[in-house]
C-alpha cells in the first residue's frame, strides 16, 4: 500500500523522510524471483540502487545474490547474510585495497573492466595466494535507447571491455595463472522499457558468446546485468515491473548452452516502487509571472534524480482535497536545478501539507547527499509504523 494509506501517521513524522511499503516489495520480490526460476535464472539485486539495512536483508532473505560496485558494498551484501559464493562484483575503477578485500571473501566473480584491471587483479590475487574467478566485462555497443547518463553498453562509453580488445583480453587469460575465466558480463543501461533493447543484447551475447567458445574457452555463467524498467508516469497501475515478459525474452533469445548459467543484475525494477520520498511543504510564492510554487523540505539532497536527469517522479499531496491548481515544487536547496516538477496538478497545496515523490526506492536515498549540510532523509517502513 502507498504512503497514502498511513497519512495520519506518517504526519507525525520528521520530514523528509523515505517511505517503504514492505508488502510491495515482497510481492515484487516474489514476482521476480518467480519468474526467473521459471528458467533457472539467477538474480543478483544491484545494491547501488538502494543499500538500506532492512531492504536489503529482506532481498537476501528471499533468496537473491548480490551485485556490488565497491568493497563498502561487498562489506555490506557479507554483512546482511549474502553468501560471498552469490556476490558478484563490477566497477571501472576497483582500488587494490577493495580487490585485496573481495579477495579475501572469496566473492562469486569479480566482473572486469579493463585488460589493465585484469593484470591487477591477477597481481593481487597472486600475493593473497588465491585464484580470482572473473567474468569480462564486454562492451557490446548495444543502444538501451534511456538517458545518456544511464546509457552503460555503447562503444565510446567508459565501462567495460571494448570488442576491439577481447581478443588481447583472451591472449593476456593465457599468461595471468591467478585469475579463472568463468563467464561474461554485459550492461547495457537502466530504466529501459523498450525490450527490442534487451532483444539486441541478447543477439549481440549470442554472437560474443559463441566466438569465446570457438577459441576454447569455457564460460559457465552468463551475466546480462540490469536495465529493466519501471513505470514512472503510472506507479499504481504498473506497481510491479514487467518481470515475466523479461524473462520469457531472455529465454527465448538467448542461446544457453547445457550447464551454463544465466545471471541478472537488478536494481531499480526491484526496489523503485515500493519507496516514496515524502515532504512537507514549507511556504507558497509566485514568479513575476504568476507561476505557482510551492517550497517543500526535501530536496535534491534527498532526491537528486529530476535534477540530475530531469527524470520524472510522480508527485501527490496526501493531504489536501482542495481545488487542483498547477505548482512549481521545490526544495531548499540553493541551486536552481532543485526542483521536482514544473506544472504539477494538485489539490489546492500549502503550509503543512504532505507530499509524495513516487517511485523513489531506487536511486533515491542511496544518491542522497548533506550538500548545504542539510541531515540526511529518515526512514520510515510500512510494517514498523
Ligand atoms: N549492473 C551494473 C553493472 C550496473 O552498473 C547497474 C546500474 C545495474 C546492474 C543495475 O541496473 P538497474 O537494474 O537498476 O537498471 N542513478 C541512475 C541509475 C544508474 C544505474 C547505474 N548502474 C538513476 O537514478 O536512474
């Protein structure tokens, strides 16, 4: 149930504070899990998206790995119960300090993304007398077709292994006795909708894949990372993103050899719409030309998303059943990017009223920020109200 179903508690509460229906996650929990064991499929959930405590031992519990992006969050997924056997581990730039960290834990896979980083880890490996198992991270310059900023597969972009190296990549295995070739990794981008995105992957995998085997070399688990996305515009009518239609691609596409394993990384599609951010507004002012605002206290420091990709978030006033008027909303933060939205449609809003910025679970309080040294946003879940 939405932030709306417990108003009258939650005024009670600090504002700005993140809001988790934990129901909602569990269903969305279920949904994805069950729809990826449909085929076998493993799910990692992409801690970055949101690293808080109890969300993230919920996800664990259920029965998912976890994929991390530094050893802070390696930390984290060992902490919260992950078996170090299910954490996979990507990052352009792994310092030795977290490699020696990860090594030591004996994680699942570190995910590499460069032939440099690959000597590195061989290095370090070879003084902790271990051997890493790796999976190359291919850059397989598929479009995913959502912002620039969160655009990860195309060839001119920072992250993994260009095609135009794989070959090297391959000659260097040769030579580095501490690293184990165990699969590939691929991530094209997040928040994609469009599955002929996921189609393309799935062909480009194909072709990448079959070349590594040509060359002999055995790869027993195959990552397609992240990237599903969620319903923004309509977060009750789609509180749930499109898992089985997913899969069921996946499955169809991609070409799964016998004791290869399909591996995912999820952020966003598990854990978007069961966050809200919820805000008090503060005062009401107009621009010279007559524009609506309204200023609330949470702001980009909580919620950097509209500012950073002028991305969308379904705002509500949970408390006001006034005549709908249009508003600027804003936050308190002394930059003009931080606002919300321009020309939101809502009931008559004023001092005290209480906000919703919806579909906040993902990339929301784990990009939050003190900039302006504002505290950082509380937490509120629906079963401890
Ligand atoms: N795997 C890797 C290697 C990634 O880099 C990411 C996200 C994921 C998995 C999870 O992707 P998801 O399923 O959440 O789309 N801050 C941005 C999103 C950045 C995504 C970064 N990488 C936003 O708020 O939209």
């Amino acid at each position: 149930m939405s932030a709306r179903q417990y108003t009258e508690r939650l005024q009670l509460q600090q504002t700005p504070f993140y809001f988790y229906d934990m129901d909602l996650l569990r269903r969305t929990l279920e949904e994805a899990l069950r729809e990826s064991s449909r085929y076998g499929f493993k799910v990692h959930y992409a801690l970055k998206a949101n690293f808080d405590e109890r969300i993230v031992r919920e996800i664990i519990r259920t029965g998912c790995g976890i994929d991390c992006v530094s050893g802070n969050e390696v930390r984290m997924a060992i902490e919260c119960g992950c078996p170090a056997s299910e954490v996979v581990y990507a990052g352009v730039g792994k310092s030795d300090k977290e490699i020696r960290y990860a090594l030591q834990q004996d994680i699942f896979a570190f995910n590499v993304e460069s032939l440099h980083e690959l000597e590195i880890i061989n290095a370090l490996a070879g003084e902790a007398g271990r051997k890493a198992r790796i999976a190359l991270r291919i850059n397989p310059n598929v479009d995913p077709r959502t912002h620039r900023y969160i655009s990860t597969g195309q060839s001119e972009s920072k992250f993994g292994i260009s095609y135009t190296e794989v070959n090297a990549a391959i000659a260097s295995l040769a030579s580095l006795p501490n690293v184990e070739i165990v699969g590939l990794h691929f991530h094209v981008g997040s928040q994609i909708l469009d599955m002929s995105v996921f189609e393309n992957l799935c062909h480009r995998v194909n072709d990448i894949k079959s070349w590594f085997e040509e060359q002999g070399i055995r790869l027993r688990h195959i990552n397609l990372g992240g990237g599903l996305g969620v319903d923004y515009y309509h977060p009750d009518r789609h509180p749930v993103a499109d898992f089985a239609s997913y899969f069921a691609l996946v499955n169809r596409l991609l070409k799964v050899d016998a004791g290869q394993t399909v591996h995912f990384e999820l952020g966003r599609s598990l854990v978007a719409q069961c966050g809200e951010l919820i805000t008090r507004v503060l005062y009401n002012k107009q621009t010279a030309s007559g524009t609506r605002i309204a200023v609330v206290d949470g702001g980009m420091n909580d919620l950097m998303r509209p500012a950073l990709y002028q991305a969308y978030h379904k705002i509500e006033n949970l408390t006001s059943s006034g005549p709908v008027e249009s508003y600027m909303i804003v936050g308190p933060i002394c930059e003009s990017a931080d606002v919300f939205g321009r020309d939101v449609e809502l009931p008559a809003t004023g001092r005290g009223d209480l906000l919703s910025l919806r579909t906040a679970g993902a990339y929301g309080m784990s990009m939050a920020s003190r900039y302006n040294m504002q505290d950082l946003p509380g937490a509120v879940y629906s079963d401890r109200l």
